[in-house]
C-alpha cells in the first residue's frame, strides 16, 4: 500500500495516547510554546533531561531527552517556515505518517511540519526515523507533508501543460524537476533539470540543484561538473561554494575543496560554518586528510600531482 493513503485522513489518537499527551501538556498549554508544543515528561524509555523556551525572533521550544543506552534525541519545534525542506529528497515513511529524514554523523534528522509549527528532531545514535520521541511528537504534531505530496502531483500534470504551449521556457521544466525530485522520481527529475540548463544555460539554480541530485545519486563525476558551473555563474552564492567544496572533501580532491572553502569563507557565513571550514582547511593545508600514515620503516611512494576526479582542473 501506497504509505500516503493511509494518512489521508488522520486517525483519532488511541485514549493511552490522548491520555498521555493530555497530562503531559496540561491545561493552557495552547498558549505557551514551551507547554503545548513540546512534551514535558519522559518517552517510552527516554528520559527528558531539559526543556526550555527559544528567545526571539526564533520563538518555540527545545527539549532535550536520553535513554540508558547512549541514544539522545533532541526535538526543536518552531513556528512553521515554508520551504524549510525545499532542497530535501523526497520524504520517507514513518508508520502511518511522511516526514523528512537524512543521515548526519550523530545518526539521523528528522523534520516535518503542520499548519502551525515545524518539528526537527536529531537522533543521535539512531540510524533510522525511529522511537517513541519520534512517534510521541507525530501524534502530538500530526505531520502534513502527504499533503505537500499530494499537491505536487496535481502540480505536476498542470506544468507538464505548461511546458507544452512554452516550449522556449525554462522555467516550468525547473518546475518540475523540482516537483519529481520532491516526489522521489530522480530520473525524470535529471531530465527536466537537463531540458531547463538547455533552454537558460545560464539557470544558476538549475546547475546547483542538478549537481545537487547527482551527488544523492553518488554520480560524483557529473555532481561536480554541475557544481563548477553554478560557482563560476554564481561566484556571490554561498550554497555553491560549500557544496562543491564538501563534495571534493568527500571525494579527497584536496585542491579544489581548498578553492572552494577559501571561496566561502570570503562570504557571509554562520559561525558554526565558518568554524567547520576553518577547521577542514587546517588539515587540508598540513596534508592529514589526504595522506595515510605509513610505518616508519618504509619508503614513502613519491608524491602525485593533484587530480580532481572529473579530470578537468580545478574549479572556476
């Protein structure tokens, strides 16, 4: 069965569920963020460790649990952002819900919104959207990501229209290589990025976000040649920059990550960011990154020219 019709129309909570939510909001919580949007007690065999109210202009709450068993999880619900998880793949089932999900080196993120509020979760120490503070929030806020789904894919049949009676425009081809991205449908989704980069070559956001897809696809050659093209058309674009420069990282292309990151950080950049790239750029400039230590009793092989792996340069 198809995971979204079955959260076609959301299902009453169970009364353990209703019972518990309701003690552990407690009345009024309606109007305070720190009581009714996120839970006060412990989940399952998650303890709550804090809670506290998020300062303006961020507003919301941020609560804070753990197990016995050195998993965390740590949830943030805010006022609802439109467009919080427009460069997200598609999202991903959890029981009777949709959400959004991608793995980071502490376990997984989560995230989904309702009318009102968006929910973020890190589960450290978890490899999957799994566990009762995950599933105690989805009941408490129902997610409404099938619904985003859902109007995709109307969207879809409408822009196919449209890029039919404009066949000279990009934009509707952008469109909905978006909207199949968003879908899961990554074929189509390449095809329309490529239909889009030949009618407006100079489409900034068709590159980045067509490089983008590749390197979800782990089709890291033509992931970086997307990217070089969106830094050189977009050489102000901070998205671009670190993109390319985490790729190469990844990929051990030290020269070009180098490029990249001095490139970012000569943009306006958060804090956490900048600290991150500092910190790969000094092991990159000594060289721990790229080389593997040997024992000392044997000969080192002799040093090779730098070679980024689609085997054109270094970046614009």
């Amino acid at each position: 069965m198809d995971p979204r019709e079955s959260i076609r129309r959301p299902r009453p909570l169970r009364p353990g569920w209703a019972l518990a939510l309701a003690l552990l909001c407690g009345p009024g919580c309606q109007g305070d963020p720190l009581r009714g949007w996120c839970l006060e007690g412990d989940l399952g065999g998650f303890r709550l460790e804090s809670l506290e109210r998020l300062p303006a202009p961020e507003r919301g709450c941020r609560a804070r649990y753990a197990d016995g068993q050195g998993r965390a999880a740590v949830v943030r619900v805010t006022p609802h952002r439109p467009g919080r998880f427009a460069q997200e793949g598609p999202p991903v089932p959890f029981e009777r819900f949709l959400v959004y999900a991608r793995p980071v080196a502490a376990g997984t993120e989560v995230g989904w919104y309702t009318d009102q509020v968006l929910v973020e979760l890190t589960l450290a120490g978890l490899k999957a959207p799994e566990g009762p503070v995950l599933r105690a929030y989805l009941y408490l806020h129902p997610s409404a990501v099938a619904d985003e789904v859902r109007a995709r894919e109307r969207d879809v049949a409408e822009l196919r229209a449209a890029s039919r009676q404009t066949p000279r425009d990009a934009r509707p081809h952008l469109d909905l290589a978006r909207n199949y991205r968003k879908l899961g449908n990554t074929i189509m989704a390449a095809q329309e990025y490529h239909i889009a980069v030949e009618l407006a070559p100079t489409c900034f956001d068709c590159y980045l976000e067509l490089g983008l897809l590749y390197r979800e696809l782990r089709h890291w050659d033509l992931s970086i040649r997307a990217l070089r093209k969106a830094c050189a058309l977009g050489p102000a674009e901070l998205g671009a920059w670190l993109a390319l420069g985490d790729l190469s990282y990844e990929l051990h292309n030290r020269s070009e990550a180098m490029l990249a990151y001095r490139r970012a950080l000569g943009l306006p950049l958060a804090e956490a960011d900048r600290a991150r790239l500092a910190e790969r750029l000094a092991a990159l400039e000594k060289g721990e990154f790229m080389i593997e230590v040997l024992p000392h009793a044997a000969e080192p092989p002799p040093a090779a020219p730098d070679a980024g792996p689609a085997g054109d340069g270094p970046g614009p």
